[in-house]
C-alpha cells in the first residue's frame, strides 16, 4: 500500500518560517551578545546555518556556530542493530557563560534534546540554553518543551516527518509521509 | 550495512569495507580526546576485562583510555598475580569470564591464537590486542589511519615493513590490512627474521634497506627485541644497526620523503636512529593519538553484537 | 583351552601373501588358520559368522601406537588401547615405549606383554627404548628385552640425536635380528615448531617444523644403515623429500623400511586453519604436494606399510591455545577407514595394497605372527566392509582418546569382525 506523502512547507514557506525563528532567537536572548546556535546532526546543522545568515543579515553579526552528534549519548544504542554512523561534533567556541540554542530539525520523542543537552554539559556550563525547531510533532516521551518553533504539526504516531534542506537533500521543504494504513 | 561481528580477531579476516568502518569511526572519536571532559557515555554499564597474559604498557594503555573515554567499567588482569600463574587454563579463564557477566574481553596472549580460542568460548565481544605472533589488529588499524590521514587513499602506495617479521604479529596485521585497501607492501630484513614463504603472502621482499628506502613512501620500523640476538637469529644489535638501521644518511638519498612509523617501544640506535624518530617524516606520536581513537572505534563497533552477527559478518566477506 | 571353532562363511578372501582373491569359507580351528577357500563343512560346534559382502583378510597389524601405560593411564591403558585396536581391525599392534616410566628394560617389556594377554584383544607387542629413560645416551638392553618379547627398539616420541648411538644401535640390533625404529627430527631445525612450515605458518604466526628437519635425519639413517648393514625403519614420513630420500636408499639395497600414517596421507596443514587443536601432531600435517608423493609411495611400496601412530591425549590437554596443546591424535578405529577413504575409494590403491600394507608387510617387516591366510598360520582375521558409510563420533571410541581431527566426517568402510587367535574379540554392534 502506498504512503500518503504531502508538503507541509514548501521553500517559500519554509524560508520565512526560518526568518521568523531566527527574529524569535535574537528577541528570546535579548540580542546577539554570547548567542551561539548548535545545530543537531544532520540537519539541525543547516538549519543552525540559515537561522545564522538570517541573523547575520538582520543584525550584522556572525553568531557562532556548532555542530553535535549525538549518537554517543543515545539511550537505545544496544538496540538499534548495526551502530549508526558517528557523525562530527565542532563546537569551536566556550560556551562557557554563554546562551545556546540547540537548533534541530523535527522535535518528536525528545530524547535526542535529552542527549545533546547531555554531550553539551561535557563541553562547559552555558549560562542558558534554549531549544529551536522547525517542526514540533508532539509525542514527547521526555519532559522537554521548545522555546522557539517553526510549526506545530499534529501528526499520528508512525508517520515521518522529514524537513528537507538544499545542502543534504538538494531542496527545502517539509514533507510528512503517513505509514501506509494509518 | 557493514558490520564487525562480535569480535575482532585479525585483519585477515575483514573486508576492505570493514577496515574502512573502522577507519571512518575513528575519525568523529579523536576529537573527543580533545575535549576538557574527554568521556562519552556510550559504553556505560558495560563491563570490560582487559586481560593481559602478556606484558604491555602501551596497549593496554591505550585501550584502557578508550575504554575509560566511552564510560565502561573496567578491570585489568595482568600475568602476575592472576590466577593465569597459578596454572589456570584459559578454558578456565574463559569459563570464570562469562560466569561474572564480562561484556567484553581485550586479551593479549603469548600464543598465537589465543584470542579466537577465547572467542569460540564465550558470548561477549572479544578483542585481540596482540596474541603470539600471529596478529595485533588494533595496532594494525591505527597504523592504516595515520597513512590514510596522510595520503586520504592508500591506494598505489607503498608501504615496507622493516625488522622482525617472523616474530611480530604488527606485521601480519599491517600486511592484511594494508594490501585490502590497495597498497602494495613489501618486508625488510635478515631473511633468518622473516617467514620462508613471506613471498607468498603478497609481499614484496628487500634484503638490503637501501633497497626498501629507493621504493617505499613509508617504512613502519618493527621493534627489534634483544632475545633475537639471544635466540640466534641475528649476530648482534650493533651489527642489525649496521645493515638493517633505518638512519637518516639513509633516509637522506631516498628519491622522495618517507613517512616513518615504529608499533614502540623504540630501541632508538638499533632499528632506528633518534634523529629518523623524532624527525619531521616521524608520524610515531600520531600512531600513539590514533591508537586510542582506533580502539574508541572498534569498542563502538562491537558492543553488544551477538555471536550470530560474526557468522554473518563471515559469511559476508 | 582351545576357542571355539570358527567358520567364516562367503566372504571375498583376500590375501596378498599367498596371492589369494576369492571367494570362499574360511575355518580357523585350535588358533589357527584350519582351511581357506571353497565351501567348508560346518564342524561340530563351531560358530559360524556369515562374511557374504566382506572382505575376509589377514588382521590388520599396527607397529605404532601409543598406550601411555604405564603412567598416564587416565588417558590410555593398554586393555583399553587393544580393545580399541580390535574395533577398528586390528588384532596386533606395537606399542611403543615412551612411557612413564619407559620401557626400557625386561621386566617393563614384560609388563606390557603380560597386561596386553590380560586385555583379550589384539595382541599387544612391546617395543623397547633403543636408550635408557629415551635420554639418547646409553643403549638399553636390546637382548634382555627381546628376550622378554620386544619386537624392535625405538625411542619414537623423540629422535635419536646422536649419530653415534644410532651407529651402535643398529650395529647392537643385528644380533637380535629386530628394526630400529627412528622418530626422524632435526631437534635443532623443529625446536618449538607447531605446524609445518610453509605459507600457512606464516599466515597464522606459528613457528614452522621445516621438512627437512625429517628429511635430514632419514638419510642420517639410511647412511648408516647402509654403513652398519643394520636395519631401519623410519616411522610416520611426511613429506616428499623423505620419500625421494627412502626410494634412493632402497635402491642400493639398504635395509630401509618406512611407514607413513592415516593423516598423513589425508589432510594437508590447511586443516590447523583456525587453531585446530586436533590437527596438531609430530610430524605435523604437509602440503598437497606431500601427501601425493605420500600416496605414490604408498602404492608404489617406498612405504612398506601403514600405521596409526595412535597418540590419546586428554581433552583438557587439547584445549589449549596451538602452541601450547600436545602434539598427537588418536587412530586406531578410523585408521581403516581413512586408508579406505583416502586411498582406496579414490583408486590410488587396491583393496590388495591395503591389506598388504596394513598387515602383510607389518607383520613380515617385525617378524610377527600374522599377515598371512595361509594354513597353519595363527588364526588373526579382520573381516571388513569396505563399502558403508559412517559417521566419526568421538563419543563411541573404544580408546579413551577423544583426539581425532575426522570428528563429524563421513568415511567409508569399518571393520566388522576381528578374529585373534581363533577368539573372536570384536564384532561391530
């Protein structure tokens, strides 16, 4: 049977929802002073990329940047069968005192935000850190809540919710494929 | 999807793909031993046995390191004072291992195959860091990645083995693992210290260090151990120096730069000269870096695969 | 008490020593071999065995074996050794004297005779030690020990390493008329080898036995054969230099006679592929090119004979990493069956050679009673099937060794009846 699979955003639409998270960061932090974005492999990392050029425009500021895999810090690591592909984590600057904001793609379970929060405490003591997303699906399974979001999606539990961005996917959009019978 | 199976016994018996796994794991866990807290949680509540029948700083080291780094719990059973000295077998060992819930088991042995012997015995995830002269993947491993981060392939290159290859297990590991990912590799040295039918392993062979020095882009310079003189496979150390010594005048009329590798510990003045290990084509220090971000990796890798993921790893190479 | 007669009903008759091939009844009476060939009134009382299908052949006789007792009779006895040796044909075998304490002396050989009769088997045969304690330095008494029933002198379980006794030894044993028996090795060229030496040593890191740590002390003795006009037997030859070295001795009428073992001339060093225990003996397992010159020499009889050099261990002993397990496998009860297997099934060797080299030539080259049909001569028959198939299962083995690298291989032919002395001491279940 096949899925049924629809655009939720298209480019134009995903772009401006960037632009308005990216205002929503800069308001949320009072400014750019000690802001860095950490982007969540994989995509969390482009979307951190854009929210940064949006910034950059708005503010004339080049906000620093990370990337964190969190693939160590999973809880299902024993589970999954073969292990996942280690991906790079850079974070090239303290975050010591500063205010960081994890950037990831969807928010689903939150146990991916439980993990990066986890690796990121390894790295020094931020003197806050928030959570940006470009989709919240709901179906948390961890008293995680987002500060900034891109859209709220109420989708059923096996459904797939993919934001596809132009580095890594050679376009932008959000796509939800709902399993096959559901 | 590419797996290791449940354990890691020798390089001969991985696929190019495989090595590559390791190799590209390896790279996202070097920087972890770049942070100020230099611990993932990965392994946590995993329970390694690092059993060593053999003497050996560095490896252990270095494995405790990774383990350490990815949160295991971990005890070090060394020869002396084990219950190894008391004549226990390593059926015992092996028994007495898997009724204490071990995870996994570094082991290092005198004899070669002692690891895989252990492996057929027992669930958990087995790594052989070094048993007789047979091979020392781990050491194998590293020294493939310092190579390939300097070259990025190892495709064409040359690569030749120096010393002690009859005794050294480094040697096998290098060879299986080296000519998988498509570089050639030769030996050097006094034919009473290498196998009779080396040739027939793949390899070219030198007599004459000259010789290996005009072909090679690196040279990975074995440890030369005392008891060979003794044993009466070489005349003396001053003599090996002498004709086998990887110098730099030697160095000096190579037709290109040679990387210069050496498993350590280094007996600086025998099979190599002080000014060659801490010269500027020494990557000696990046082995030792690489060594504990190789073994982050194979630990990543095999934690927890069940025995039925090596017979299918097998069946897949 | 004489036995039982026994009519051995229908089978194929075969006998290389008196040329004998047919079909035909066979009576052993009083112990020995009463009529052959023909139909054969059935006597009264006599046990009559229907052979229809089998081969019906003189006992099969092994001059190597290893029964570790006197001192490691948790591995081996000698009762155990010759039931074990009846199971797989066998109604004789020479039990070498690497004992503890070795067999070097009259009242030891008498030791092995006496507990050999009280096994009701095969006939247990005792070799000497050339040495004293096997030390290579003093000869022991080769008369009082054949005085005593030894049947050849050997120090098998080590090499003689001086020249000079083996000089005397061969020189000594003339009188007595009996073969010395030599484990040829180079102590110096295998010392701590585990395997041969060859490609797959190289690949698994074990120390390599060289061929010519067995090549070189063959045409030792052979040389001084030919200067003492001694004789030797060269025991389990392994590779083709041994057997280009023996054909060149024979040749110039040197009295050289060899054997060479099952494994041998089955399995080639590809078999310690994966630190296989039960694949490590000494001589260790060769090449394919080994094993065929093995073969030639098997049928073109450079190598006078087959025997097991059956060798228990405990299994505890087996598990060990390569290095360290001890060398040996156990053969007595798939030697036939190897032989058959390899040799036979394959078309290298007749049915013929077989019994010629597994009990014709033995028996004639120690001088033992059997390896022959002949009216009158002791009553030892091992009646085979050469044709079924069965399944290797250490578990069922007579010995106690449970050492054997055919463990789950299916092989061809087993004996069904060995016959010693008249008794029927083995009748397959």
């Amino acid at each position: 049977m096949a899925s049924t699979r629809s655009v939720v955003l298209d480019a134009k639409a995903l772009a401006r929802t960037l632009s308005r998270m990216a205002d929503e960061i800069v308001e949320r932090n009072e400014g750019t002073e000690g802001l860095v974005l950490v982007g969540i492999q994989r995509r969390g990392v482009q979307v951190a990329d854009r929210l940064a050029a949006v910034i950059a425009n708005r503010e004339g500021v080049q906000v620093p940047r990370g990337a964190l895999d969190i693939t160590l810090y999973r809880d299902d690591l024993q589970t999954v069968g073969p292990r996942p592909v280690v991906g790079r984590t850079d974070i090239p600057v303290s975050i010591d005192d500063r205010r960081v904001v994890i950037v990831d793609d969807v928010l689903f379970t939150g146990r991916t935000i439980r993990a990066a929060l986890n690796e990121l405490a390894d790295f020094g003591r931020a003197a806050r850190v928030s959570l940006a997303v470009v989709i919240d699906r709901g179906g948390r399974e961890l008293p995680i809540h987002p500060d900034v979001v891109g859209k709220h999606l109420d989708v059923p539990g096996g459904a797939r919710v993919d934001v596809l961005v132009k580095e890594v996917d050679g376009r932008d959009e959000v796509i939800v494929q709902e399993a096959p019978g559901a | 999807m590419t797996s290791l199976g449940k354990d890691l016994l020798a390089l001969e018996r991985l696929s190019a793909e495989q090595i590559s796994l390791v190799l590209d794991t390896a790279g996202p866990f070097k920087e972890i031993s770049e942070r100020a807290i230099k611990k993932v949680p990965t392994l946590r509540g995993a329970t390694i046995v690092n059993l060593f029948f053999e003497p050996s700083t560095r490896t252990r080291i270095s494995f405790e390191f990774a383990e350490k780094r990815m949160s295991a719990d971990t005890v070090n059973v060394a020869t002396a004072g084990s219950s190894v000295t008391k004549g226990e077998t390593l059926v015992d060992t092996a028994r007495n291992l898997e009724a204490m819930r071990i995870d996994m088991v570094v082991i290092r042995h005198t004899s070669s195959g002692a690891a895989q012997f252990l492996a057929e015995r027992i669930e958990s995830n087995v790594i052989n860091a070094g048993d007789g002269t047979h091979e020392h993947p781990t050491q194998g491993l590293l020294d493939i990645l310092t190579l390939r981060d300097r070259w990025g392939t190892l495709t064409g290159k040359r690569v030749c083995i120096c010393g002690d290859v009859l005794h050294s297990r480094v040697a096998r590991s290098n060879i299986w693992g080296l000519t998988k990912l498509g570089a050639e590799v030769a030996v050097c040295g006094p034919r009473s210290l290498l196998p009779s039918a080396i040739a027939d392993l793949g390899v070219t062979v030198f007599d004459r260090i000259e010789a290996a020095i005009e072909w090679a882009d690196a040279l990975n310079v074995l440890r030369l151990q005392l008891e060979r003189m003794l044993g009466g496979f070489i005349p003396s150390l001053r003599e090996y120096n002498r004709v086998f010594g990887v110098t730099r005048e030697r160095l000096e009329r190579a037709p290109r730069d040679i990387i210069i590798m050496h498993p350590g510990p280094m007996n600086r003045g025998v099979e190599i000269d002080s000014d060659v290990a801490d010269g500027p084509h020494s990557v000696i220090l990046d082995q030792v870096t690489n060594g504990v971000a190789i073994r982050m990796a194979v630990l990543y890798l095999l934690a927890g695969n069940p025995p039925g993921l090596a017979d299918a790893a097998k069946g897949a190479v | 008490m004489s036995p039982r007669d026994v009519l051995l009903t229908g089978g194929r008759l075969l006998d290389p020593s008196s040329g004998l091939d047919a079909v035909g009844d066979l009576l052993l009476s009083g112990g020995k071999i009463e009529a052959v060939g023909g139909r054969v009134g059935r006597p009264d009382g006599a046990e009559v065995v229907d052979c229809a299908g089998l081969v019906v052949a003189p006992g099969l006789v092994d001059v190597h074996c290893h029964l570790r007792e006197p001192g490691r009779e948790d591995v081996e006895t000698i009762a155990t050794g010759a039931r074990a040796a009846a199971a797989g044909g066998f109604t004789a075998v020479c039990a070498m004297p690497n004992t503890d304490p070795v067999t070097d002396n009259q009242a030891a050989v008498g030791f092995v005779l006496e507990q050999g009769r009280a096994a009701r088997a095969a006939r247990v045969h005792p070799i000497g030690a050339i040495s004293i304690g096997q030390a290579g330095e003093r000869l022991a008494e080769f008369g009082e020990m054949v005085g005593a029933g030894a049947v050849a002198v050997s120090d098998d379980g080590k090499p003689v390493v001086s020249s000079q006794l083996m000089r005397t030894a061969l020189e000594y044993a003339r009188t007595f008329d009996i073969p010395v028996a030599d484990h040829c090795e180079d102590p110096t060229l295998a010392a701590g080898g585990a395997m041969n030496e060859g490609v797959v040593s190289a690949r698994m890191g074990l120390r390599g036995i060289p061929s010519e740590a067995e090549e070189i002390m063959a045409i030792r003795d052979i040389l001084l054969a030919r200067r003492t006009g001694g004789h030797v037997h060269l025991c389990h030859m392994s590779t083709k230099g041994s057997v280009e070295l023996i054909r060149w001795g024979k040749e110039r009428g040197i009295r050289v006679t060899a054997e060479a073992c099952p494994h041998h001339l089955s399995l080639t060093e590809e078999a310690v592929e994966g630190y296989d225990t039960h694949a490590k003996m000494n001589p260790p397992l060769r090449t394919a090119a080994d094993v065929e010159a093995l073969r030639d020499a098997v049928r073109d009889g450079t190598i006078d004979l087959l025997a097991t050099d059956h060798a228990p261990h405990h299994n505890d002993e087996k598990q060990r990493a390569f290095a360290d397990a001890p060398n040996g496998i156990v053969g007595l009860e798939t030697a036939l069956a190897v032989n058959l297997t390899w040799l036979v099934k394959p078309g290298i060797i007749g049915l013929g050679t077989l019994v010629e080299r597994m009990s014709c030539a033995p028996a004639r080259i120690f001088r033992l009673p059997g390896g022959t049909l002949r009216r009158g001569a002791v009553a030892d028959v091992t009646v085979f099937d050469a044709g079924s198939e069965w399944n290797v299962d250490p578990a069922s083995f007579l010995t106690k060794g449970r050492n054997t690298p055919y463990r789950g291989m299916t092989l061809t032919g087993r004996a069904r009846y060995t016959v010693v002395g008249g008794t029927l001491v083995f009748r397959a279940g």
